[in-house]
C-alpha cells in the first residue's frame, strides 16, 4: 500500500537556524512527490515536486527538498528560517503508474520559527 | 487569473439534511480532486474527476457521497443525510495536466462542514 510518513508532528527552530522537515514514503513504482505548506484555515499552497532528475529540488519561498531513493526520503528544508515560515506542511506522493491523479497525504508537520 | 474556488467557506447542517459543496477549477484545468480533512489529520481523497467521468472514487464513502463535474459548471460534491462524523473541511483541487503526469494540483481554500 502506498503511505506517507512525517515523523515529526512539530519541529521548532529560531529564526536564522536551517530547518529540516521529514517524510519518507512507500509506493510501488517511481513516485511523484510534493509539498505543500497550509496556513491557518486556507487551502493548501504548493511549495515543490520531484518528478525525475536533480535530486535536489528547489521551490518556492527559498525551500527545498532532496530525493533520496535508497532511503526512500524527501526531507524538505531551507537555509534560513523566518518566523512566516510557521506554519503546517505536508508531504504528498503520487504513484508514477496508473491513471489515478489522487495524492497520498503525510500526517502535516508543524513547524514553529521563534524570534 | 483566478484560483481554485470554492462555495460556500462554511456550511453549517443538522444531522439528516443535504449538504452541497462546490468547486469551480482554475481557468484551464479540466481535472478536480476531492479531499477532506478532518479535525487533527491530514488530507485523505476522496474523488478524481474530469469533465463527465468520474475516473477514480475509491475514496468515497459507499453510502450518502456523490460527486459530479458537469460539461457546463462547477464541481458539486454532495452528502445526503449528513451525520455528525462529516463534520470536515473539504478541500478541492485541480490540475492543467493528464493523470499520467506530474502536474501539481492547485488547493481552494476549503469548505468547512460543521454538521449539529
């Protein structure tokens, strides 16, 4: 079955740190992975995706994520955090084969950048 | 242009009535996912649509749920009968490209069913 896992519930880091948020995945087939980052009651915002290539992904908002088969990962990070950046983010996968466009949600990280 | 939109922001229902949520896709995409989140979990689909067909409902629950996406008009995704446990935000998406692909679906902002 194809899952997706986040760890971490919340990750807490000082604005300025680098920040690091988790998710490793199961699906059969090559995968298609994404992030998406929710602000309080809004829909969700694409940050990223890995379809094939580059390992290393960027995206939006200075984000970006690495693909790594061998541990079947997709961390996301970024250099430098901001306290806007707080807010909760989710990791998605799509399977490569089929016809179905749904997504596979991760639980959603939140993260907290303190001044 | 124009985001994924989504009718009404809040619903409120009592048990037994009929609850209609709509999703109009961004200018351009032809393909609309259905999502729901409940309090405290992530997103979970529900319904993948292009215009007329429903191509994969394996998220939908057997009874109460339907979806459809007419040629003319939005995305209407309905729960007949609603019960306190649809109490939710549900979420819609759409995308530009074939199912086959990586193209990235684009969120509405959401509906949030409140079911008393």
């Amino acid at each position: 079955a194809q899952s997706v896992a986040q760890p971490e519930d919340q990750v807490n880091v000082a604005e300025g740190n680098p920040l690091t948020v988790k998710c490793t995945y199961s699906v059969s087939g090559n995968p298609y992975l994404f992030w998406y980052v929710q602000y309080p009651n809004r829909g969700l915002q694409f940050l990223l995706k890995y379809i094939t290539g580059d390992n290393l992904v960027k995206g939006s908002y200075g984000f970006e994520a690495e693909f790594n088969k061998s541990q079947t990962s997709f961390h996301l990070k970024k250099p430098s955090a901001l306290v806007s950046d707080s807010a909760l983010y989710f990791c998605a996968v799509r399977a490569y084969s089929g016809n179905t466009g749904k997504l596979i949600f991760g639980q959603g990280t939140t993260l907290q950048v303190k001044p | 242009n124009a985001g994924v939109m989504q009718n009404p922001r809040h619903l409120v229902r009592r048990r037994g009535q009929e609850a209609r949520l709509r999703c109009s896709p961004m200018k351009g995409h032809s393909h609309v996912y259905w999502y729901r989140q409940l309090p405290e979990e992530g997103l979970k689909f529900m319904v993948y649509l292009q215009k007329e067909n429903i191509i994969d409902e394996s998220g939908m629950p057997k009874e109460r749920f339907s979806a459809e996406f007419p040629k003319e008009g939005p995305s209407i995704l309905r729960i007949q009968q609603v019960v306190r446990g649809d109490s939710a935000a549900y979420f819609c998406a759409s995308s530009f490209g074939l199912a086959g692909g990586g193209d990235e679906q684009f969120f509405g902002p959401g509906t949030r069913l409140t079911v008393l």
